[in-house]
C-alpha cells in the first residue's frame, strides 16, 4: 500500500534505499500513545516505538526511543548519553525543536539530528514501527537501519 502522503521521514528513507514500509491507521485525537497506536496497527506494543525529546543539565537536547508500553527511565537516560540529569522537554517545545507535534514525532527528519538513543530491546525484533511524522502514520523498518540512518545509540533505556 503506497501511503496518501509522503513525510519528510519517507522521503528521507527513500532517498538513501532504505527498505521501510508505511502503515496508516485511523486517527483518534484522544488516543495518541504508542499502545494505542499498536493496537490499531496490529503489533505488539514492545515493537511500537515512541520517539521523546528531552533536556539535560547543559540545555542540551537529546532524542530517545522506547518501546511504547514502557516509561524511559530518566537516571538509565542521563547515564546512557552521559549526562548528570534528563528532564523531558514541554510539549509546546516539540514542534519547535523537531518540526514535528505531539502524537507525530518522528526519529527521522528532525529539524537537527540530535544525540539518539534507541532502547535495546529494539534489537531483538527484526523491524520495529516508529512515527512517520504525521499522526495516523507509522514507519515499519529494521532498528539497525534506523539506528545507523539518525546515528542512534542502543542502550538501556527502560
């Protein structure tokens, strides 16, 4: 199925051959977490991955991505991207800092490819589902393509 919209995400994809697929999915304005994104995409919420954006004690931000069916742990975060503290961002940062809004934040095509970290537990799926960068749509590729393509980290996240 070829998607109505091509993100900047795809584009991204596409241009560098990465092999992805796209899913989309009817959107509930009042359902925008990854479990719920699961649940209408048909996976399991530990491949459905969430991207949060955060800030350090240094005003540096840093990206994470966790499976959505788990809270990043702020102390495992601050350690992974060697930082003393990790404080989540405001929402009313995201679309400022990543070009992207809540609900559609995608690892790919950010406004500034940031300091990534991937949680782990996204190697042991061959693909694993990401935000496209528009709600109602979610990237399908493999965690190392992914992580070799935003210059990700894998770490203990959660």
């Amino acid at each position: 199925m070829f998607p109505l919209m091509k993100t900047n995400a795809i584009r991204i994809l596409e241009s560098k051959n990465i092999s992805h697929s796209v899913i989309e999915y009817s959107l509930d304005e009042n359902l925008l977490d990854a479990v719920s994104v699961a649940n209408k995409i048909g996976f399991e919420p530990e491949r459905v991955f969430k991207t949060l954006v955060a800030r350090n004690e240094k005003n540096e931000i840093n990206v994470f991505i966790i499976p959505g069916n788990y809270e990043l742990e702020l102390k495992k975060a601050a350690s992974a991207s060697g930082s003393k503290r990790i404080e989540m961002i405001k929402v009313a940062e995201i679309q400022h800092l990543t070009g992207y809004i809540r609900g559609g934040c995608s690892p790919i095509g950010m406004k500034k490819l940031y300091p990534t970290f991937i949680d782990n537990s996204a190697e042991m799926f061959d693909n694993i589902a990401v935000s496209a960068g528009l709600r109602g749509m979610q990237i399908i590729l493999s965690p190392n393509d992914l992580t070799r393509l935003i210059n990700g980290i894998f770490a203990d996240l959660i």
